[in-house]
C-alpha cells in the first residue's frame, strides 16, 4: 500500500528524531560528556547523515539512513564500528 501524506511525516519526524538521538550518543561513546556540552571538540567523531525517502510510488521503498563516519580514533577496527553502530542504531541499547 503506498502511504499518505501525514503517514511519511510520522515517518519522517520518527526518523529525524532517531538520527538525532543516535548521533548523539555516537559522539557520546566516543568523548563522553564532552560530546554533548562541546559539539565542536576535536575529538568528537565526524557524523554524516542522510535521511532517503524513497521512492513514494513504490510500496517495498523504506525511509532510511545512509551514515559516513570520520575522525575516529585509529585504535577502532571495522569489526569495533559495526558493534557500536549495532548497539546504538540497531539494538538502541545506548
């Protein structure tokens, strides 16, 4: 079934508020409270977000993210990501 209007803005705003509390968090692992009181620390990580809508006319497209990450430290392995985006995105453990 394709969505109404007001159904992808529920969606969107739904989206827009998991994106923001993910980044959030994101930066939190990484810096602790700092994150949250200096978002321009130079430890902080590098989020790029873009939220896709789709293609409305066809009923199996998502709303759904694509993420880019930077500045994190080298110590972090692929594997050390996928957990934390995992734990924060998926899971929402955080």
């Amino acid at each position: 079934d394709l969505k109404e209007d007001w159904q992808i803005r529920g969606m969107l705003k739904g989206a827009k508020k998991a994106g923001k509390h993910f980044s959030r968090k994101f930066a939190q692992f990484f810096n602790g409270r700092k994150a949250l009181k200096h978002a321009n620390h130079p430890n902080n990580p590098i989020l790029i977000s873009h939220l896709h809508i789709g293609q409305r006319d066809n009923p199996s497209s998502t709303i759904h993210y694509h993420f880019a990450f930077g500045n994190i430290p080298k110590a972090i392995t692929d594997d050390d990501i996928k957990m934390i985006f995992s734990d924060l995105w998926i899971n929402k453990k955080c």
